[in-house]
C-alpha cells in the first residue's frame, strides 16, 4: 500500500506525517527551544500569559504540526504551589474548609474560634504547602493539632451538619 503523506510508512505505521517545523520567520517566537523575550521573563503572569497565546496561535497556523512546548520543572513546580496557596486561602477564607474538610465534617478556626481572615489563611496555606510533614505532627500531638495549627494559632474542629432523616408518611 502507498503511504498518504510525504514521509509516512507503509500500511500499519503509526508514526505521525512529516511535520513542518515553523522557522522564525514564519511563525514569529516559535521554534524548538522557545523561550520568552527578556522582557517578559521578569513577571510569571506576563511569560505564562504570552505562551499561552503563542500556543493558540501555534495551533491555529498549523494544527497537525502543533506541539506543545516544553516547560521546565521550576515552571511547573512554581505553578503548582500558587495554585494550592490561592485555593487553601480561598476556601479557608470564605467557608473555612475545603472540599475535602467538607466531606470530612472539618473546619479551620482562627484565634478564639473565629473564621480565618484572609492574610492568616494566606500564610497557613503558605505553610501548608511549604512543610506538608507538619500536617502528619498530629498523630503525635495529644491535642490532635498539626505544626501549622501550633505556630500560627489555629485549630481543625469538627463541624458536621447531618442532614436530618426522613420519616415515613404516616397515615
């Protein structure tokens, strides 16, 4: 059997078509090794932000010929850790637990059993994501309280709601 595309095997191959690799001058910014301007590489937001649109662009020029590009593990890593932080001080902020508290029956507490505020649940989150063992510091602690409970003066309490049952219809 004659193969389809320049470059391809014959029948049963499962290797993709030759692919035309964009050159600076025709897709501008793109090509193996990409990186952002100087620029841009000073601001996070700004870099992750242009590669984004670089990628779409990419792959509205020439989508059988689209890869991503390659990100490193510091990128990857950073990304990670400010996603975790904003959704730990977003939950604690507004509803004192996450989701996983909430199927747990559990809710985070300030100082004298108030909601956390916004900057005190920034910072547990920091350290939350910063020293993930001190959560394990409660199966020692014989007031079941995690290293980040003790050093910033929160507590875990339980919180459940039962939802009430219902009875049968009597006649």
């Amino acid at each position: 059997m004659r193969p389809r595309w320049p470059g391809a095997r014959a029948a049963g191959c499962r290797r993709s078509p030759a692919r035309r690799v964009p050159t600076r001058d025709s897709a501008p910014g793109w090509s193996r090794g990409w990186s952002p301007p100087p620029s841009t590489r000073s601001s996070s937001a700004a870099s992750c932000s242009a590669a984004t649109s670089a990628c779409r662009a990419a792959l509205l020029i020439d989508p059988r010929g689209f890869q991503f590009p390659q990100v490193g593990v510091v990128f990857s890593l950073f990304w990670a850790f400010c996603v975790a932080v904003v959704y730990l001080t977003v939950s604690w902020t507004l509803s004192g637990r996450t989701y996983g508290y909430l199927v747990m029956g559990l809710r985070v507490l300030g100082r004298g059993g108030r909601p956390l505020r916004l900057v005190g649940a920034a910072i547990r989150a920091v350290f939350v994501v910063v020293v993930p063992i001190g959560i394990a510091w409660v199966l020692v602690s014989r007031d079941n309280r995690s290293l980040q409970d003790i050093v910033l003066g929160t507590r875990v309490v339980y919180d459940w709601q039962p939802r009430g049952a219902e009875s049968p219809a009597q006649d």
